[in-house]
C-alpha cells in the first residue's frame, strides 16, 4: 500500500489520470489496481544520496517469484516509451539496474513520488527483462489528487 499525500500542482505528467482521479487524498491504495496482481512488483522512490543512477531491486521480490534477472533489461513507461538498464548483483548480494537516472529524468520523477515497478513477461516468455513503472505523482511534481 502506499499512501497519497495532499499538494501538487494541477499538471498531468505522466500518471494513470483514472485510477489517480479515484484515489482520496491520505488514503491507502491498493498497488493491484495498478499491476496485474500475478506479476511480481515492487515500489521504488527515486534515491537522492548514493546510488542514485541506480534501481535498488528487493531481493525479497527475486526470491519469492523465482526471478533471474538478464543482463540487459528494459524499463517503460505508461506510454511505451523504453529505456535500457544492466542488472547486477553486489558483492553483499543487492540487485541493482542501471539506466534508472536515466529514466526517472525523462518522466521528470520528483523525490515525493512513487514507482510501481512492475516484472512484465519479456521477449522470450520468461518474467524479468521488462520492467513496465507507473509513476504515483506526489507532492508538488504531479496531478493534485
């Protein structure tokens, strides 16, 4: 669950303008509504200290659904737009994906805002080569909701 605040301003960029319009102001809501619940997801924040180029993947979420992530993989956007990233694993064992500044600078994600990430099924069948984010706007740097 994530939780909407108050505030922004009342430009559209880049949000699921149906689902935002039906989310009530300091209200809980459910990610289902903005994944299909049978792929694995998870809820990013851009990182504004270290690391910030980079997409932290919980290895919570790899494990339970089993997932090998490629070398090369694929973020999109709400409107199909792509953007390559390059999975990798740390020496302490975190999964990172770069690309990520990359794509957050061109949606103009703010620090406020919230990304469903979700694993779509990729080129060759298999979950894990596509991430497709929602973009929850936030604060002043989206939809006033």
């Amino acid at each position: 669950m994530v939780i909407v605040q108050e505030g922004g301003s009342k430009q559209n960029h880049n949000v699921v303008v149906a689902e935002a319009a039906a989310i009530n102001v300091g209200k809980a809501f459910d990610v289902s509504n903005f994944v299909q619940p049978w792929n694995p997801h998870f809820i990013a924040k851009l990182r504004t200290r270290t690391n910030k180029h980079l997409l932290h993947v919980p290895s919570k979420v790899l494990e339970r659904h089993n997932l090998n992530l490629p070398d090369l993989m694929i973020f999109r956007n709400e409107q199909g737009r792509q953007w390559p990233g390059q999975a990798f694993c740390c020496n302490d064992g975190r999964t990172w994906i770069s690309g990520w500044k990359a794509f957050c600078k061109c949606d103009h994600v703010g620090v406020d805002d919230s990304c469903i990430c979700e694993f779509l099924p990729g080129r060759d069948g298999e979950k894990g080569d596509i991430i497709q984010v929602q973009i929850i706007r936030i604060g002043g740097s989206g939809i006033n909701v």
